[in-house]
C-alpha cells in the first residue's frame, strides 16, 4: 500500500466484496453509520414523518434518529440479527455478519465493535449499491472534503467528523483474515431492555 489512507480504501473492498455490496464507506462507528444513513435520506429529500424503531434495541439506535431529526416511533419487532429502520431503505446490521448477506437498494450498517467478528474494538460500516450514496457517505464522514480530489480546496458541504483511522482498518484486515469464515449472528431483541420505557426518550 502506497499510503496508509490506502489501507482503509482496501478494508472497504474486502467486506463489499464478501458481503455482496458493490460499495462500502468505512465509519468510526456503527451508531454513526447508521446516523450518516439518516442523513442521507433527508438529503434524498426521501417522505418520511417518523422512523420505526424497535422497543428492543441498543440505546443509541433511537439517539441517532432523533438526533438526525426525525421522529422516533418504537414498534415491537422480534428481530434477530438486523432489521429495518421502517419505511427508510436503513438496515441495523450491528449483530450480523455473513457472506453474501447485503440486501440490495439499503444503507446497511455494520459494527466492528471488540465483541464482533470483525473486531476492532470500534467501527462502523455503510454498504451501498449506489454510487451517487457512496460518493456522499465518502465525502461526509471526513468533514464534508472531497479527498479524492487533490486540486480542489473549497468544501462546499457542512460535513460530519465521523471517519475511520486507517490503524483501526488495518486491525479490520487482519481480523477479517482471521474471522471471515465464520457466520456470526449474535443478539436478538431478548438481548435488551425496552429502551422506549428511559426517560430520555419519555421526555421527547
């Protein structure tokens, strides 16, 4: 590799291809994958009133929608291994990693955290078949600069600080050798408390 910015462009290519994704854009965080994603569909001017969550879920998994300022609507939904943040094309895929396991036209976000196959100890991922999305998520995680473009110096997008180190997509690498054959479906909703129920989503 040239660059270490190189070995992050490689860790990208390596789940896209194993997944079934044409693209992926690493993140610092699935919380943040998953944020970029929301954002994303606000940019795509996508109808949308509220976004369905599960009762069941990782705390941050409502934060984020709130935060991207939609509404939060918690549903009962009895998932394993990912789901769907209804009507958006936005799928959690923090608690499952296979191959060939990308649904095609979603935003589908994985985790690297320490606890996963692919363990980093923190990290995210988008998988796209869109190019138009990757280009966006590309340019946004890394304040809004386009950095495949080296003669150009004004950014012309508020963007989001929310990259991946290129040390962290090494570590993905050697995890991703090491791990990759491995099927790997963890929690389900049994696995949480009903987050709906904390008062910092009572007080919304």
């Amino acid at each position: 590799m040239n660059s270490s910015w190189e070995a992050v462009d490689f860790f990208e290519r390596l789940i896209s291809e194993y997944v079934g994704s044409k693209y992926a854009v690493a993140v610092d965080s699935c919380s943040h994958a998953l944020f970029l994603s929301l954002k994303y569909c606000q940019h795509l001017n996508i109808e949308c009133n509220s976004v369905n969550v599960p009762k069941q879920t990782y705390v941050s998994v409502p934060m984020q929608i709130h935060h991207s300022g939609y509404k939060l609507n918690f549903v009962d939904n009895k998932w394993s291994g990912h789901y769907f943040l209804d009507p958006l094309p936005i799928v959690d895929s923090a608690q499952c990693f296979e191959k060939n396991m990308y649904v095609p036209d979603t935003y589908f976000c994985l985790s690297f955290h320490s606890k996963k196959p692919i363990a980093i100890g923190k990290g995210g991922m988008i998988l796209t078949d869109n190019r138009d999305a990757y280009n966006w998520f590309k340019n946004m995680r890394h304040d809004g600069r386009n950095l495949s473009d080296s003669s150009k110096h004004d950014i012309t997008h508020i963007g989001y600080h929310m990259y991946m180190p290129p040390e962290f997509a090494i570590r993905g690498i050697e995890s991703f050798y090491s791990n990759a054959h491995k099927t790997y479906v963890g929690n389900n909703y049994n696995s949480y408390p009903d987050v709906s129920k904390l008062t910092c989503f009572n007080k919304l």
